[in-house]
C-alpha cells in the first residue's frame, strides 16, 4: 500500500499519514496532523495541526477540520459540513488559547453543509443529517436533523433507520443486516455483532 498525494495537494513537513490514505486536489495538511491509514481527501480540504483523525475517514469535498478536533475510526464527513473551534470569535480578539475540543466517536456520519459548534461529542455511530447546527453533545446511534438539531430517530452501525422511539424501551433490526437494537430509557444497545 502506497499513500496517494496530488501534486496540488500541501503536506507540511512532520504530518503523519498511514498506509493506503489518499489526499486528492488542492488539500492542504498542517505538520501536525495525525491521520490513520485508508482515509480520503476530497477536493479543497484543509487539516490543521492540532487535528487526529482515525482508520478508514472519509472527509469529502471543501471540509476544514480546525486545530481541536478529533475524529475517531470510520466517520464520514459530508461535502462542505463545518468544524468550529472557537465558540465566540471576534476578529479583533486573540483566542487561540480557549480552543474547545470536539470529539466525533467512531462511525459516526455528518451529512453535507452541516455545523457542528465546538466543544461536543458526537457519540458512536450517530448520524447527522444535512444542513443540521450541532450545539450539544450526541448519543451514540441518534439521527440528528434541523436547527438547532433534536434528535428525531435512531440509527443502526449500517445507516438504517431503526423503527424505535426516541425515549422509552422496544427492540429493532436493521433492515439492511438483520442486527438487532435494544432501546432501554433512552440509551441504544447493540445485540450481537456487525456481520461481515
């Protein structure tokens, strides 16, 4: 495996990249990163230094992940969705010393054009839907939709809507791979294991 780089893509010296990663046109990767192996650039995509992306990320076209975030294993970043990191910015004051970090789990989707304010986790496997503004922290599993986003579903590993409500109890499959959920006040649980 081999790590593919355009010849308009930016690597600054001391970025780390794993095996198999490809960064396509006019990317531009800060010395500080950290990158797993078998991520995705897409066009016009900016990674700062204080920035750790896991395994398998794909980050599609014009997404800037500021200093302060961290994506963990398989998360999906939409076309043109945005990261902030400060949560009151003004031009004429200095706060690159009151970064808030944000965390995206592991599975995680955030659909195109869609914000997340710094300072929140989005938990395993949740699914942000296009055009939402992410404002506090995200259960593992919820389908997050409008602005400011509420949770209005729930989604399984495979991006199945489960037919589940949002508080109280019931089980589920999803309809693709026939793996099973259990909702238990408000907390979703996997029964089994993803199917090859």
């Amino acid at each position: 495996m081999t790590i593919t780089i355009h010849p308009t893509a930016i690597v600054d010296e001391g970025a780390q990249i794993g095996e198999g990663s490809r960064i396509w046109h006019w990317v531009h990767i800060c010395g500080g990163a950290k990158i797993g192996e078998g991520c995705s650039f897409g066009q016009n995509v900016f990674v700062g230094n204080d920035v750790r992306i896991g395994n398998n990320c794909k980050v599609q076209n014009n997404v800037s992940i500021y200093d302060a975030v961290t994506l963990e294993d398989n998360v999906f970043c939409g076309p043109s969705m945005v990261f902030t990191n400060v949560h009151n910015p003004r031009s004429a004051v200095i706060r690159k010393d009151e970064y808030r970090r944000t965390l995206v789990k592991k599975g995680a989707t955030i659909g195109a054009n869609a914000t997340i304010v710094c300072g929140v986790t989005l938990g395993e496997y949740a699914f942000i839907a296009a055009g939402a503004v992410i404002t506090k922290d995200v259960e593992p599993y919820a389908l997050m939709a409008g602005v400011p986003a509420r949770q209005i579903g729930w989604m399984s590993q495979h991006g199945e809507r489960l037919d589940l409500p949002l508080i109280g109890t019931g089980q589920a499959k999803c309809p693709a791979t026939g793996l099973a959920y259990r909702l238990d006040n408000g907390g979703l649980e996997v029964l089994g294991d993803m199917p090859e």
